[in-house]
C-alpha cells in the first residue's frame, strides 16, 4: 500500500519527481518525470524505446523523488522495483492525462514508439515536510 501522503503528492498539483535507475554499465541515471500514483503504486509514463525503459527491464530497482512545488523542501521518496508494465491505449491515455495536469493540453510530444507505464512497488517510503 502506497502511503496516502506520498499518494496525493504524486497525483495532487504539479509535483515533479525524479527517477534514478541502474544503466547497464553500473551507473546511475536519474531523470526528471511527471508523475502519479495509485493506491499501491508509483506511475511513471515513459516510451518503450527510452534508456530508463530498457533499463529497468534489466534490473527493476528504482528511486523515485517527488516534491511539492510550491515547497520543495516538501518531498516524499519511495525505494522499490518496476513490478508492472502497461501499454496500449491505456498508456496513451496516461500521458494526455498527465499533459492535462502539468500544461493544460494533451500530450503534444512526438511519440517514436509506443508509451508504457510504469508500475513501482514501494520497499521503502519516506515523508519530509508536511
């Protein structure tokens, strides 16, 4: 179960978050992402042919940082793996929704494959702030 904080700090707003994942080679990359949340879960829209997407299929573990945007001392983290993947219209709906919240239009980006939500079960959930 996703803490009802970091739920609502995922889906309320126009919080960012960050997503660190393991490159093959070793090393860590971390991306700025819209984000949301379901009950259990964090949602992180990406495209199936994206460095973060190849590579969590290769090692799941994740760190995902959201802040509150308007006081971003304010974050919550959660610790956990790519359990999940959802594509199809499904995803493609997602993205518009998630353009809806943070530009107030859909999705205008060119889309070169097909768009996949990632679905992160949390291991470990933290709250600052509040």
């Amino acid at each position: 179960m996703l803490d009802p904080v970091i739920k609502e700090m995922a889906t309320a707003g126009k919080n960012f978050a960050t997503i660190s994942f393991h490159l093959p080679n070793g090393q860590i990359a971390t991306h700025v992402m819209w984000v949301d949340a379901d009950d259990e879960h964090m949602l992180i829209n990406t495209e199936r042919h994206r460095a973060k997407f190849r590579a969590v299929e290769k090692d799941p573990r994740v760190n995902v940082m959201v802040w509150n945007a308007e006081r971003p001392y304010d974050y919550v983290e959660v610790r956990g793996e790519v359990v999940d993947t959802v594509g199809g219209q499904e995803a493609r709906d997602h993205i518009d929704a998630l353009a809806q919240k943070y530009q107030g239009t859909e999705y205008k980006g060119q889309i070169e494959s097909e768009r996949v939500i990632l679905k992160i079960r949390p291991d470990r959930q933290r709250v600052r702030g509040h």
